[in-house]
C-alpha cells in the first residue's frame, strides 16, 4: 500500500476544531498541518496511525438505543462520529464465533468458514467429533472444551492479516477474555493475541508472554486475590433491580458484582474483565509502540463482560445497566489515554451479536410469548425419537448437535438408504413442531445463491444461507420461532442467550470515531461486513477484488468522502 500524501484542501468547510494535534506523533506522508486557530479545521485525509478495532460482545441494538442517552464516557465519544444503529450480522447463526469472524474480514460466515462456536465433523480420527471454532483437532492435545487455540478454521483474511501483507511492517494484534474473538479478529499472521483462561492473560501455544501481559497479570492477579466491593449503581440504573427467579440460577436483576477474593471466573463475569482487557491493550500499545510505526497498527479488543453478564443474569436487570455505565467509563478512560499520548487513531466499535433477556422476566415484561426450549428439541432427544421411529439401533448417537438449534448431523455410520430416510424423518419431526420456525437441508442452502440487499428483510432461507458452508454445516439447520430461548433449563451462569436467526440476535450498534471526522447517524441498515471495506478504504489499503461481501460505507459526513481516497 501507499500512503497517501496529504491532499491540500478538502471540500467544505469542516468546523471541527483540534485535528492540529493528529501531529502529535506521525511524520512524513502521513502528518497534517497545524491549523490556525482562526482557519476552519480540516477533516484528516491521510490514513490512521492507529485502528482501534472494538467488538462488545452481546452488545445488541436494542441495549444502546434504552442505555445510549445516558453515556457520557467513551460510547459517548463515539456516537459523535458516524453512527449506524442498526448494523446486521446478517446471517442466521448470531454466535460468538460466526460474529467476530465478520468484522474484519468483511465476509459472511457462508465464506469465513465460521459457522457456529462449535460444529460436527463426523470424519474426524480422533473419538471427540465436536470441533470448536478455534482450535487446531489435529492437536492431539486439544479437545474442542479445551482446545488448542488457533485460526484454522478461518477461511479468509482479517484486515490486520491484509495490512501486514502490504507492509509486513505493520503490526496486527488481538486481546478478549475470549479465544475465539481474538483468533476471528487476529487471524494466523498475529503479532500478539492474549485471552484469559483461569485468572490471567494467557497466548498461544509455543509462544511467550510479552513484558505487557505479565504485568497486566500481577496486577491484575492481586485484583481478583483481594476480593472487591460492589459497584455503585448511577440513578439511571435505580428503575433496575427487581429481581426474577430463574430456575436453578436463583434470583437475578439485583446484582453489582461483589467480588468474594480469589473468585476468577466471577472476575470474569463483571466489569472488572473489560477493564482488565482494556488495561492489557494500554499496556501492549506503549511496549509496543503500535501507532508510534512507519505503517499503520491494528489492535482489535473484544470486552466480553457484557456476553457473560447477559447469559448469567439477562439483560434488563441492575446487572446490565451497572455494566453499561462501566463500560463507557472504562472506554472513556482508555480513549483519553490515546489521547494524551497524541495517537493518529480510528476507533471502530460493534458486537459480535445482539440478545435476549431471561423468559421468566420477559413473560412479567409484555412478552408472554418468550419460553424455554422443548427438552425434546436437544439434538440427543431427536436422534432417540428418530431412532425408534424407524426401528434403528446404534452405538453412537443418531444426531449430533451442539444445541436444541442450529445445525444438526445424522451419523454416517447408516447406509445411504437408510441415512436419507433417518434426514427425512428428522426434518419431518422438526417441521412439525410448534416451536420451529423453519428447517432447511444442506442441499436447499447450497443450491440458493448468497444473499443481497437489504439484510433487515431477508427471509429465514438467506439468513440461513449466510450461515452455509459446505463440508461443515449440517446436515439440517434448524430455525427457533421467535422468542424461544435455547435453554432448557436455566443454570448459574446460564439463563439467557443468543444465537437465533431473529434481529434482537443479529442487529447490532455500528460507532466510528476518528478526530477531526465530520459526525453523522444514518438510521438505515447495514452490515458488520462493511466494517473491513470502510476500514480498508480509510487506510488506503488495496485488496483483491471479490475479497469483501461487504460495501465501502462513507464515514465523513460532510463533504470528504472515506470510500474515495485518490491517491
Ligand atoms: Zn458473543
């Protein structure tokens, strides 16, 4: 790639003031004349330093249009850039994996590859058939629960991948609490990638921990050690608070994260783990001097806090809206942090998908129709009622599944005869029953072409088919009615989810912020895989043609234009 040099005027006059001091740190091709004070201020036409790539996991649309008016931290920051409040992870299968695998690679799961958390290969030698997104099975170390972390399974490039192929120069560097969102969004040529298994900051395999990440982990350890008090709750989050009873979770809705020492995985689940994560990214940023480069840097952080809260209390509790305040402070804490250090930098922020509150507070809150999952739905329950069905008996199971949706196989150990008739049935059962929305074959998804358009108004098929990859989707796919929760029993940690084919799952905030950058909101939908070809286009990066299922998305709203670059 080239860098472009500055181009002397841009079109309009911009009144943002401050884009001065994007020369803080950059020189040559890159650098911006200081305005005068009294002259209009220029929107930056040269590229980032610096891509701040941000996944909030579980951040749904629906969260930051009820929390977006009380921010005044770092999301506050951001919804004075380019705003798009309905961006789509179009596709059917709104899990963690499948959604971090689009951000940036500007592709559907259909192409990443990635097409749920976990899926099925029926041929695999060693005995566990369950593969898990990011990990290497050929391991003979890894099982899918604890696997041997890897980006195999992804099947395009990430930006930061693309970056480095056009200046190795650049540096591509990924950190979560999660695995999966650091491999989807780092890729295989990753310089640095830290997620948190066990109370620390842990990479991958064969490599060592950076001076960073042991300090963030001594700090970090004395942190969960010591035990802390609960968060303040602002006033905002008074209304929060009555709690519901969730089966063997117990009450929920009144919680504010007091931390009994030594609790790691209660760290995990609170926000004390996106800020962790956000101090390890400082950290990183000054060993490493990303931003500081003769090319640009990409640092892509998932805070997976939000996820684990709304799966171990919901989202309309006292817990959520505590989160929501603290994630803005961490974000704005790290955003002036930036600053000060007088980094050239893009922040891009969006989640991996959306979702749904517990059935238990839903049905108090004008949802009667939100229920839990029929037992006889999970993947074990099909393949014992198919079995007796059709007089079958085998010493494997029937059907895999990872879960009471989804994609669904039918053993190979049945003949072909038999096998079709054992598809057959199961689609049959499952068409049949009241809580299944839909239910497609592999060969119906892979004879429709992928889809286009609009994403809010693509039918079950195309979502499904957005989903699809041949030789690792199942056999059948399976499609919950609305307002099924896939959970058939709520547990700690455990009493809400995501995961449908519905957009409380796939619609999702989409934030650009870059100094200087003319701000807007555009209500109208678009896509997560329109995140690459816009972070692309602002740093003048050229990718093969065909490389992206996504468009390039204007992020001046003045007269620049970001998908324009001449150079
Ligand atoms: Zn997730």
């Amino acid at each position: 790639m080239r860098l472009r040099a500055l181009a002397p005027v841009l079109a309009g006059a911009l009144s943002l003031a401050g884009c001065a001091s994007t020369t803080a740190n950059v020189a040559g091709p890159a650098s911006l004349p200081v305005a005068p004070a009294a002259s209009p201020a220029l929107a930056p036409t040269a590229p980032p330093r610096l891509v701040v790539a941000i996944a909030v996991d579980q951040f749904s649309a629906d969260l930051f249009a009820q929390y977006r008016q009380h921010f005044s931290g770092g999301l506050a920051r951001l919804m004075r850039g380019a705003v798009f409040p309905s961006a789509f992870q179009s596709h059917a299968a709104t899990e963690t994996c499948p959604g971090h695998s689009t951000i940036l690679t500007g592709a559907h799961p259909s192409r990443t590859g990635i097409i749920a958390n976990n899926w099925f290969d029926l041929g695999l030698t060693r005995a566990e058939k369950r593969v898990y997104c990011a990990e290497d099975e050929t391991d003979p170390g890894s099982t899918s629960r604890d696997p041997v972390v890897s980006a195999g399974h992804l099947r395009v490039p990430t930006l930061g991948e693309y970056l480095k192929r056009a200046n190795p120069r650049s540096r591509n560097v990924a950190i979560s609490a999660k695995d999966r969102a650091v491999m989807m969004m780092g890729g295989q040529a990753i310089d640095e990638a830290y997620w948190y298994k066990g109370g620390a900051f842990v990479t991958l395999k064969g490599r060592p921990l950076a001076p960073a990440a042991v300090a963030e982990n001594a700090e970090m350890g004395a942190r969960i050690a010591s035990g802390a008090p609960a968060f303040a709750a602002p006033d905002w989050c008074a209304a929060r608070g009555e709690t519901v009873s969730a089966g063997k979770a117990g009450l929920v809705g009144a919680g504010r994260f007091a931390l009994a020492p030594g609790d790691a995985d209660a760290f995990r689940s609170s926000p004390r783990m996106d800020a962790a994560t956000l101090d390890l990214a400082a950290k990183l940023i000054d060993q490493m001097q990303l931003g500081q480069g003769s090319a640009p840097d990409i640092l892509s952080i998932s805070l997976s806090a939000t996820d684990y809260i709304g799966h171990a209390t919901g989202n309309e509790g006292m817990e959520m809206c505590v989160q929501m305040a603290e994630l803005d402070r961490a974000l704005g804490a790290f955003f002036a942090k930036l600053d000060a250090e007088g980094q050239d930098y893009v922040v891009m922020l969006t989640a991996d998908h959306g979702g749904l509150d517990l059935p238990e507070r839903l049905d108090e809150q004008a949802l009667p129709r939100a229920v839990r999952v029929d037992p006889a739905l999970t993947p074990g329950e099909l393949g014992k009622a198919i079995g007796t069905q059709l007089g079958l008996t085998l010493d494997g199971p029937l059907v895999y599944g990872d879960a009471p949706f989804g994609d669904l196989y039918v053993t190979r150990e049945l003949p072909a005869g038999p096998r079709a008739k054992a598809i057959a049935a199961l689609v049959a059962r499952l068409r049949a029953h009241p809580q299944v929305a839909a239910v497609f074959t592999a060969d119906e998804l892979a004879k429709s072409p992928a889809p286009t358009g609009n994403p809010q108004d693509w039918t079950l098929h195309e979502r499904a088919r957005a989903s699809f990859a041949p030789a690792r989707s199942g056999d059948v796919v399976v499609l919950l009615d609305r307002a099924v929760v896939p959970i058939v029993t709520a547990a700690p940690g455990y009493v809400a989810t995501h995961g449908s084919a519905w957009d409380y799952d796939r619609r999702v905030p989409l934030l650009f912020w870059r100094k200087g950058l003319p701000g807007f909101e555009q209500p109208a939908p678009v896509e997560t895989v329109d995140i690459a070809p816009s972070l692309a286009a602002l740093l003048r990066l050229k990718v093969p043609e065909g490389s992206f299922d996504g468009r390039c998305l204007d992020l001046d709203g003045a007269a620049g234009n970001t998908c324009d670059a001449r150079d």
